[in-house]
C-alpha cells in the first residue's frame, strides 16, 4: 500500500542534498517564490531576471534573439557588445567597427539625447543604448528613453524576441550613476525599464550574486510583501 505522506522533494541523487548546502562563506542567492503557479495570461506584463545564468553564454546558445547593452565612441574591447562580437563565428563587427559606428552617431546627438543603435551579428541582433556624448556614465534618465525606444521595436516585432538585456550595472566602461553620483538599486533599473515598456530578461550584475542574507525574486514587479514590509508590517 502506498504511503498518504507526502514525500519531500529532493534536488539530488545519493546524499547531495546534504552535501550542497551553501553556508555564508559561499557567494549564494536567496530566491523567494512570488505569485499563484497556477494563474497564467497572455499578457506580457513582468520582467524575468534570470538569475545564476551566464548572459554571454546564454546568447552564444542561441538562447536569445536580441541583446540591449550599452555602447561608447571610446573603447568596447571590455563590454559585452565587444566580446559578442568576437565570439560569435558568423558576425562581421569587432570591438573597433562598433567603436567607429558609434563615433560616427554621436557627432550629430545632443548631449541629452539616447540613441539606440542596431547592430546586425547574424544570429543576435543588438539593440545599443549609445552612451551621450561628452559623458562617462549613464543615468536612469538616458535609460528611461532608450528603453523607451527599445520597448517599441521589441514589443511590435515577434522576430526580434526573445529578448535579454544586461542590468548596466557593475560596469566598467558604460557605468550607471543616480542623481547621488551612486550607482543605483537594481530595484531602481527594474522599475525604469518596466515603466518604458520592457517586458524581456535581464541579468544581474555578478556582483549581486554574493548578496545573501538579502534574499531575492525572479521577476518583476517585486511582490507586494515588500510594500507591506516597507510599511513597517509582517
């Protein structure tokens, strides 16, 4: 007779489950569940943050259509637009002609301005937010617009999904600053690109990866209970 017990779920063979256990000397992430698994629409209204997964390898996967980065009219060699370009067997940019392109748009922008240039690899197309001229650095504003832009030429073309975007923080080219010369809260990034119509993925930063005992959701918009949290409740 089968037994009524439920049993727990295991996540490895033999002994795993007591010998994978992270302590706090470990770089670990704390993923909290959020929402009803069994409530589903067709609407897409969140943004996935894919979080434990290698953005580069992810796309040399094949795993993604489309990639939103930063660019600079300085030195990609270092970004993740550059070294695409090199790993990928069928593209016909390098780090120096992405370099080149950019130069050659941003002599005509403002320096408020955030133009989104395309870059064709052949198996990635990459959505590029340009960084403004005369500037070392992004703010949430230059990322409202380009998002803006990027929201329009993903949502309205199914060809172009699906669609993965790094967080443009942690950087060491095209860094992020707030209105506190600091760099921003990935709350503070999320919540600019979903309120400019980005509905793809998004990786974190490496850096988030060690931030235990904070713990973390998968997607986003953040689960109410941080509201009620923040409201002094729970």
């Amino acid at each position: 007779m089968a037994s009524t017990t439920p049993d727990i779920p295991r996540i490895y063979d033999e002994e795993g489950d007591q010998l994978v256990q992270a302590d706090k000397r470990s770089p670990r992430v704390i993923l909290l569940p959020s929402g009803n698994p069994r409530e589903a629409g067709t609407d897409r209204d969140r943004i996935r943050i894919q979080w434990g997964q290698m953005l580069l390898a992810d796309l040399l996967a094949n795993r993604y259509r489309t990639l939103v980065c930063g660019v600079n009219t300085e030195d990609n060699t270092g970004g993740i637009i550059g070294m695409l370009a090199d790993l990928l067997p069928t593209s016909q940019w390098t780090a120096e002609t992405i370099t080149a392109h950019a130069r050659m748009f941003s002599e005509s922008m403002s320096p408020d301005e955030t133009l989104v240039l395309k870059f064709d690899m052949d198996e990635v197309e990459v959505l590029a937010l340009l960084r403004p001229k005369g500037r070392d650095h992004f703010t949430l504003e230059d990322l409202e617009r380009g998002f803006c832009k990027v929201g329009s030429m993903i949502e309205r073309r199914n060809d172009r999904l699906p669609c993965a975007s790094v967080s443009f923080l942690g950087a060491k080219a095209n860094t992020l600053v707030g209105d506190d010369q600091r760099e921003p809260s990935f709350e503070s990034v999320l919540r600019t690109m979903h309120q400019a119509g980005y509905r793809g993925d998004v990786y974190p930063s490496l850096g988030m990866w060690e931030l235990a005992p904070t713990a973390v959701w998968a997607s986003y918009p953040f689960s109410d209970s941080l509201k009620v949290m923040r409201s002094g409740g729970f």
